[in-house]
C-alpha cells in the first residue's frame, strides 16, 4: 500500500499538466522574442568576430581569433576600457554615496520635500540625446559657464572643458552624475520608505543619536536596495555609449572612447564589421562576467533570503 501511494503521488495528474501546459504557453512568446532579438544577435556576433568582414561582401576571409587578438593589443580600445573602469570607480564611490545621502535627507519631513524630490529626479526623465546636446552647448568655450565664470572674476577657472584630454572624463561624469544621480535616489528613497520607523526609534530611546542610529540600524536595512543600485550602476558604467557620443563622440583623441564606442567607430565608420563584432563579444563577456560574479558573491545572500522567505 505504502509503495502503490508513493507512485500515486509521484505520477502528474491532469491539473498539474494542465497547470505546466498554461504556464509554457503564457511563458513561450517571451521566450521566442528573446531567442530572436537576443541570442540570436550574439550568435550571429560570435560569428562575425572569426571573420574579417566589411560587412558586405559574404563572410568568406575566416581569421579565427585575430580580431580579439588585435583588440588586446590595441592602444585605443585599452584606453576604452580604461575609461569604462574609471566611470565605474568614481560611480560607486561619488554617485552612490552622493544618492543615499540625498535621499536620506529628503526621507525626513520637512515642506517641500515632494518638489525636491521631483526636481533631483527630473534630469534622469531627460533622453540622453537632450542632454548631451545642451552640456555640449553650455560648455563650448566663450559660452555660457565661461562667461559666467568671467563675470564672477573667476577667470582662472575656465578651461576646454570637452577638448582637454587630460580633463574631459571628469567633466563627463559629472554630467552623467547630474544625469543618473535622481534614479539611484529614488531607489534608495523607496527602499528607506521600507524600513519601519519604530526600528530607528527604539534605537533613539536605547540613547543612540541620529548618526549611529542611520549607521547601524538603517544602513544594514537598506544593505539589499543599495546593492542593487550599485549592480545598475556598474552595468550602466561598463555600457555607457549615448551620452558620451552625443558630446564629444569619443575625442579628443579617444580620450574619452569608451568601449561602446570603439565597437560603433569600429563597425560603422571603419566598415571593420568583423573586428566590431569582435569588440561586441568583448564587451559582451565583460558585463556577463561582472553581472555573474556579483550576482554570486554579493546578491547571492539577497536571493537566498527571499527564496526562503517565499517557501517558508
């Protein structure tokens, strides 16, 4: 008896089929559009990348592993990825702090605190494009911060903001910090709005001020909302294109290429189709390999919490 209802109870029935058979078909659409405008785009790239290619003509000149090796080697993309890794830096360090304690002060109630908030959040509703456009006219020489800066007797100040290569990446990041600064804000706002407040408050009546209550009652609290600012900000750094090409388009002298850009100047200006492909797959592997091992060592104890929390 014992082994029969095993059996019984191991054997699908026809709800649970029915069940997976509704699951797969709402699940199925979503699944063909990302095999077509997702894995299909990368195979095709793996491919490109063996050849050397105009993108043309048919792919009939097979270089193996050249183009990566050309990529290794080249001067400008290293600069690229330099560049990628210093956006990085200076987000996880300047931007991220910069957000959490913007909105740990627009968490507190005070007049006005909605219009704030709306207004440190406007810029990141801005398209890249816009943006990029307007810096770039703001920050031409005799223009609008020059002129500003003269005026105040600041003349010692104005520099080629966008032509100086020794200059322009930090000039950038400031712009992409005013860009994206507001969205990390509001996600560290939503995650601070979570957090019971009778959990700061008892920590007031145990004689802690503001400053150690933040520190170690809240901060650990938004630990999970800050990591997963931090993971956008990083894939945002490592795949930042628009806003850099809109404004200086990479120069001067590659100085602020970045490694979407040496994969764009490498396809559709040099028609070098196949080391473009190449420069993809490169970049590609980075992001998946940045997104894989930060999702294992740092969101893995996230993920875990919520699975149990769900299946207890």
């Amino acid at each position: 008896m014992t082994a029969i209802s095993r059996a019984t109870r191991r054997r699908p029935g026809p709800r649970t089929r029915t069940r997976w058979l509704t699951i797969a078909l709402f699940v199925l659409p979503a699944l063909v559009l990302y095999a077509i405008f997702v894995l299909l785009p990368i195979v095709q790239a793996m491919q490109y990348s063996l050849y050397k290619w105009n993108g043309l003509t048919p792919l009939t000149d097979f270089v193996g592993l050249e183009n990566y090796v050309t990529a290794v080697n080249s001067r400008s993309f290293t600069i690229s990825v330099g560049n990628n890794l210093l956006i990085l830096f200076l987000s996880l360090f300047i931007q991220i702090p910069f957000s959490l304690a913007l909105a740990a002060l627009l968490n507190r109630r005070f007049p006005g605190r909605a219009m704030f908030r709306v207004l440190f959040f406007l810029p990141y509703v801005l398209s890249e494009a816009v943006t990029g456009i307007v810096f770039s006219l703001l920050l031409q020489p005799d223009s609008v911060l020059d002129s500003t800066l003269t005026n105040a007797g600041l003349e010692s100040f104005v520099q080629d903001w966008l032509g100086d290569s020794t200059l322009v990446m930090i000039t950038l990041f400031v712009i992409i910090t005013w860009k994206y600064f507001g969205f990390h804000m509001i996600i560290m706002l939503a995650g601070l709005q979570g957090i019971p407040r009778e959990l700061e408050e008892a920590a007031f009546i145990d004689g802690a001020d503001r400053r150690t209550a933040f520190r170690y009652v809240t901060l650990p609290l938004l630990g999970p909302t800050i990591r997963v600012s931090i993971f956008l900000s990083m894939i945002g750094a490592l795949q930042l294109f628009d806003l850099v090409w809109v404004m200086t388009g990479g120069g001067p002298v590659n100085a602020s290429s970045t490694m979407a850009i040496a994969m764009f100047k490498a396809g559709f200006r040099s028609h070098e189709f196949g080391y473009g492909s190449a420069l993809a797959v490169i970049l590609f592997l980075f992001c998946l390999v940045v997104a894989l091992l930060y999702q294992r060592f740092v969101l893995r104890r996230d993920t875990e919490g919520a699975v149990t929390a769900y299946g207890g």
